[in-house]
C-alpha cells in the first residue's frame, strides 16, 4: 500500500481503507482482506513509545 503510492502516486489503496474504515459496523465482504489479522512478518514485537 506504501509503496504503490511512494512509488507510483497510487493512492487508490489509502482511498479503499478510508473509505472502508469509515463504515466500521456496516459488513464489507469486498474488503474481507482488510480485515485479516497481520502475518508474522507485519507483527510489531514492541511500540515505539517505549512500553
């Protein structure tokens, strides 16, 4: 999502989770992807605030 619009000036993706997140309680099947929970890799192991 990042790179796309870095790299691309995409930010059609960013639009999409705008877009969805403005409706949190309304079911979206078309974005089922966004609800996933993160894959190992994206988990962050601690904040950045320090606790």
């Amino acid at each position: 999502m990042i790179a796309a619009a870095v790299n691309g000036a995409d930010y059609a993706p960013f639009r999409r989770m705008l877009d969805v997140q403005s409706r949190p309680y309304e079911e979206q099947p078309v974005a089922e992807d966004l609800a996933q929970p993160p894959s190992p890799h994206e988990r962050l192991a601690a904040t950045f605030c320090g606790t």
